[in-house]
C-alpha cells in the first residue's frame, strides 16, 4: 500500500504543469486574431469573362453626372477609359469637353486649349493650397 500525501500530489502536478508550460509557451500571435475575409468568386477573374461594359459605362456616367462635382479622378488619363468604358473616339469627345492650359505656339501666351485623350482627367475645382 503506498500512502499519497497532498504534498506529494501537488509536487507532482506542479511539475507536469511545469514541462507542460515549457512545451507550449502559450503566446497567441497577431494573425491568429485576424479575421480574414471570406473567397469572393467574381466572374471577370475567369479566362473566359470580362468586366460588365454596360454597368462600367454607366457607372462612368454617373460619376461624370454626380461625383465629379466634389470628387476628383484627376490621376486617370481620358485614355485608360478606352476600350473598358467607351471607345477611342468617344472618349475624344467626352475628353474635348474641358479646356486646359496650354500655350500658343506662335505668340507663347497660356491658352485655354481642349483635352485630348492623353490629359489627365480634371479637378474639380481649383485648390489655393498646393
């Protein structure tokens, strides 16, 4: 017959906790905590799909229509619309809308001149700070 005592008994389960506590240091990293999003399928990712023209197209109008007042896309070129939007010559025209400065090539004074599809897309409205 073998007579456990309490002490006995708490040594050895200090020690187990200890070994267990040295195996596992019980640290939780950051991304453990993360939510990461969940997969979206989007069609246009596929070999065979594209982008929906008609809602980018009217989206595009909306934007010209509502946004631009406030909202500015003036690092887009007129010609990164080409061909996902609107085509070549639309794009000339909707771009032929706004006037830039420019110079005049015989007197060197500053013009108004009308954009090209290589202008960026315009502010707007002009901000004093710079």
């Amino acid at each position: 017959n073998i007579n456990y005592s309490y002490g006995v008994v708490g040594l050895l389960g200090a020690a187990v906790c200890s070994v267990g506590a040295a195996l596992y240091d019980g640290q939780i990293s950051a991304d453990e905590l993360e939510l990461h999003p969940g997969h979206m399928h989007w069609e246009h990712k596929e070999w065979n799909k594209s982008y929906d023209h008609k809602a980018l197209r009217r989206g595009f109008q909306v934007y010209k229509e509502v946004c631009q007042a406030c909202h500015s896309l003036q690092y887009f070129y007129w010609r990164m619309h080409i061909d996902v939007t609107h085509t070549k010559d639309e794009m000339k025209e909707i771009a032929a809308e706004y006037l830039y400065p420019g110079m005049d090539e015989d007197t060197g004074d500053i013009i108004e001149r009308p954009g090209t599809i290589n202008d960026f897309m315009p502010k707007p409205y002009e901000n004093e700070i710079k």
